[in-house]
C-alpha cells in the first residue's frame, strides 16, 4: 500500500503572478500582440485574450487576424519566394543563425512569456527556448547540404542529375504544448530550404509565436519570409489549405484535426507533413534495475505536465518487478510540485487546456469504476480547474479509456504484463505509432524489440532521445513525415530529376 502526501500548499498569491511578470520584461514588444504580415505589424480591429492556464488571469491581448489578412500573407509570401531563395544557402544560413542567437540571448524573457501562456514549469520553458533554437542552428548549416545525387546513365552519351530545390511557400500550424520549438523545428527546416513560412499558432499560445517573430525580423528575415497570423483557427487555416500557392503544409496537434487538414489540402494536392497524437508504450523488463526504470519512467510520462506527445501512455511491466516498481513509482511521483510554472519549485504546472484538464478526470474515473486503483493525494481542482494531480493507476487494463486514447496529462497508467511475445503484441495493438520505450538489460531482447515495436522514434534504456539532427514523427495514425534532420529538411524541397543527353 502506498501513501502519498500532501506535496503542495495552494498558495493565493498566485494571482496575477504571470502579469507582473510580464511587465518586467525588457522587451515590451514582445507583448504587444500585433500580428507579423509582410513586415509589418498589425493589431488588428478585433482583440483575442490570452490568460494564464494556472489562473484563468487574463495577460494579454493579441490580434484577431481575418482570413483576408492571411491571404495577404500568402501573396507576400510568394512575392519574396524567388530573392529569398535566391540568396546562397550560407547567406540564409547566417540570418538564421543570428535568429537563433538572438532567441539565445532573450532566453529568460522568452521562458516567462511561454510559462505565462502556456503552464509549463519555468526550467522546462528555458529548456524548450534552448532547445527551439537549436533547431535553427543546426537547419543554418543543413541548408548548406541539400546535395543532390550524379546517377550512373543507363543511356550513353548523358548525364543524370537529381537536384532539391525549395518548394514555395510553406505554411505551419502548431500546438501549444511546445509553442517555441514547434515552430522553429518547421521554419529552420523552410527557411533553410529557401521557403517563406507563414505560421498560424494555437491560440492558447500566441505570446511565444509572436515573441520569435520580433526576434526573426531584428536579426534580418526579409519581410514577407517569416510571418506569424493569429486569430481563429478554421478562418486561418482555410486558405492555408486551400490556396495552390502554398506548396508545403506542416501541421502539429491532434489526429482529428490532421485528417481534416489532410482531406482538405487534397484539392490542391500540396505537401503536407502531420505530427499527430501519440500513445506510447514503455515495456519494462524484470532484468533491468528498478531506480533506472523508475527515473525512465517519470521522464517519459511527467515531462511538461505530461502534455507531450512523446509521453509514455502505457507503462507496461513484467510481473516479476511489478509490486516494487509501483512502490518506488509511487514514491517519485509523490515527490512532485504541483503549482504555478512561474514558482521554481514547480514540477507540475496546469494544464494549458480546460479540456485536456477534464479528459485527465474522466479516464481516472473510467479506469477506477472498472478496477484499476489510484494513488493520488488530490484533484488538482484545489489549485484552479485547470490542474490535474499527478496520478498513479495500477491494474490498468484494455478495457479502459487511459489505455487507449491520448491522456496528455500528469496522469500515469501501470499495466502488468508476463511475457515478451505478450508485451510486444499489446504494444503494437494501438493505431499510434510515434515513440515508444524498452528498458532491459539483455542485450538480444534489445535487438529483437528495436526490430519489432511499431513506431517512429524507440528509446531503449532512455526517456530522453529528441534534437535537431533525429528523425522526428510517427508511424500509423501518428502522421506523415518527418521534422529535423536531413530527412526534415527534404519536407520543403521538390527532387528534379535533369537528363543532359547528347554529350
Ligand atoms: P488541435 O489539433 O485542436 O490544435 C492544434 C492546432 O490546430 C492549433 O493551432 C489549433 O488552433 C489548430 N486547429 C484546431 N482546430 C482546427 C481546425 N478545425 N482547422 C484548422 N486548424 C485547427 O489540438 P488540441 O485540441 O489543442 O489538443 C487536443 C489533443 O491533440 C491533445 O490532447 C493531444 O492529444 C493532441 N495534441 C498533440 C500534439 C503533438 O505534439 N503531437 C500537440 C497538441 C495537441
């Protein structure tokens, strides 16, 4: 029986913290909420609010951009298409580079801005600023590396080229989970290409989108190659997905809407690259040492309040560990704050979304009423309604929700399983397919798993494997496509293939 205790003392003073910090940053620009159109900003004639997930505060207002608007964002886009691709690839390169110093050098204003709108713990905030910006480094010298191939003729007296050239205009719609990183894993790959990108970013998260904007043009993106449109997501995304001029399309966020954004940029057959809802397994062995397990799993399931695609979903662990992985899960798991990003000391902040916050709450209350147990000292309610308390479920089946759909929260579900041929085929039932976690010490069970789990991204004996240079994306309906890497970089580029005969 495990006991937790009482990890956090709801403190009033919560209140307006996000705004007070806000008015302390350097840069006022960065809340100014003016959308980025063809280089200039603009404020809109109607207003949107941002508020602070862990309050419901509101922080500030942000341009409620029309669809008119973006499509003059798409024109301006394509206006510059041709000189900014035209540039050498070092030139575009050095811009981005100094992009991402600045991000660099305004990290910590940067960090207050993505917790203030978006929840997360403020040293998981700088971690994704870092990490968002190493995005546009290592794109500035891909870009630099878009070889093509030289092809043995199968004909004489020719010579067969295969070159990768920029596509056009890309557009990006992106979450809110990772509102900086997002983002710049999809821009340093177009701009790296030598695409324009217009990019239209969830709601919720605006601050953070239109912070990079700011940041972009200081460091010298011509107008009209890097542009941030904010307001409604089904009037702006229209004409993303309908326009023929936008030749690339990279979405990031849930299944549903991907398949939309799928069906609808069929009629104007684009490229389109869907980062989508994950469900990850993580299989943990009875040969592997329980402490490592157990820092495996609070990573791959804790990790920004367990809004993370990559989050592992289904914990499932051989019989013979089982009662004392729980034990010293429970015991982790108890030992995290929950409270307002902002407050150091937090591991767990609320979630952005009300309806993340209450999906959370129903699959708890699905999986008790059909008889998994739950070890929680509180319903996150206490805090405001948008926290979920870090849970633990054991005795988690199939027949429950939590082991089935996307959790995206603080919510971890156990499962006991006995053998590896039993383990992989439960792993592998899901239509998910982005990331999954093997912890064993046998070498050859490694191998063979590597080979059969069904997923894009496997971390064995890890919980921490993202960065530039990987291949990230999902198989089955986890999306299409990959972002970062070389791989990422070839989403905003046509092959042409040139047969130079008669030599
Ligand atoms: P969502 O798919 O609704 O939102 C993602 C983006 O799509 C946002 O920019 C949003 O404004 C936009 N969008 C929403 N509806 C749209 C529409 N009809 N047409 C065009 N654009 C639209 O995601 P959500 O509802 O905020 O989150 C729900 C679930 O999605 C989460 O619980 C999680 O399972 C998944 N999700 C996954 C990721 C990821 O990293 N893969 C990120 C966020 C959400």
């Amino acid at each position: 029986q495990v006991s937790f205790g009482i990890v956090y003392q709801a403190n009033p003073h919560v209140i307006g913290l996000a705004s007070r910090s806000l008015q302390t940053l350097r840069r006022r620009d960065f809340v100014a909420g003016a959308a980025l159109i063809e280089g200039r900003w603009i404020a809109g004639e109607q207003r949107d609010v941002v508020v602070d997930p862990a309050t419901g505060e509101e922080i500030a207002d942000v341009a409620r951009c029309t669809g008119a608007d973006m499509h003059r964002a798409i024109a301006a886009a394509e206006r510059c298409f041709a000189s900014w691709r035209g540039l050498l690839p070092a030139k575009r390169g050095a811009i981005i580079r100094a992009w991402a110093k600045l991000m660099l050098e305004h990290a910590d204003e940067l960090a207050v801005l993505t917790t203030s709108e978006q929840g997360k713990p403020i040293a998981e905030a700088r971690q994704e600023i870092a990490y968002g910006a190493g995005f546009l480094d290592w794109f500035a010298a891909e870009g630099e590396r878009a070889y093509g191939e030289t092809i043995p003729s199968h004909k004489s007296e020719s010579l067969l080229q295969v070159r990768m050239q920029p596509i056009g205009v890309a557009a990006a719609i992106t979450p809110w989970n990772f509102p900086v990183a997002m983002i710049t894993r999809k821009a340093g790959a177009a701009l790296a290409a030598g695409c324009p990108m217009i990019v239209k970013p969830a709601p919720e998260t605006p601050l953070s989108a239109l912070a990079l904007a700011r940041l972009a043009q200081d460091a010298g993106v011509p107008p009209g190659v890097f542009q941030v449109v904010v307001g409604d997501p089904v009037e702006l995304s229209t004409p993303l997905v309908r326009d023929e001029r936008v030749r690339a399309l990279s979405f990031t966020g849930s299944t549903q809407v991907g398949r939309l954004l799928l069906k609808g940029a069929a009629e104007s057959v684009k490229k389109v690259s869907l980062e989508l809802g994950g469900h990850a397994p993580l299989l943990i062995f009875d040969d592997v040492d329980i402490a490592k397990a157990v820092n495996g799993a609070m990573a791959a399931k804790f990790a920004t309040s367990g809004q993370d695609c990559l989050a592992a979903n289904r914990i499932y662990v051989q019989r013979g560990i089982y009662g004392a992985f729980v034990e010293s899960f429970a015991a982790a798991i108890a030992q995290l704050r929950v409270g307002h990003g902002l407050d150091p000391a937090t591991n767990i902040g609320p979630m952005t979304k009300l309806a993340v916050a209450k999906k959370c709450r129903a699959q708890i209350d699905d999986a008790a009423a059909k008889g998994a147990r739950v070890f929680s000292s509180g319903r996150g309610e206490d805090l405001g309604p948008n926290f979920v308390w870090p849970t633990l479920l054991t005795e988690v089946t199939e027949r429950m929700l939590i082991a089935n759909e996307e959790t995206f929260g603080p919510v971890a579900a156990v499962l006991p399983f006995d053998s590896e041929e039993e383990v992989v085929a439960r792993a592998n039932a899901s239509e998910m397919g982005l990331a999954g976690y093997v912890y064993t010490d046998n070498l050859r069970r490694a191998l063979r798993l590597s080979e059969q789990i069904e997923c894009g991204m496997l971390g064995i004996n890890t919980a921490s494997f993202t960065g530039p240079p990987i291949p990230f994306g999902g198989w089955k309906q986890s999306g299409l496509g990959r972002e970062g890497s070389r791989h990422g970089l070839a989403e905003y580029m046509e092959l042409k293939y040139i047969c130079f005969g008669d030599l």
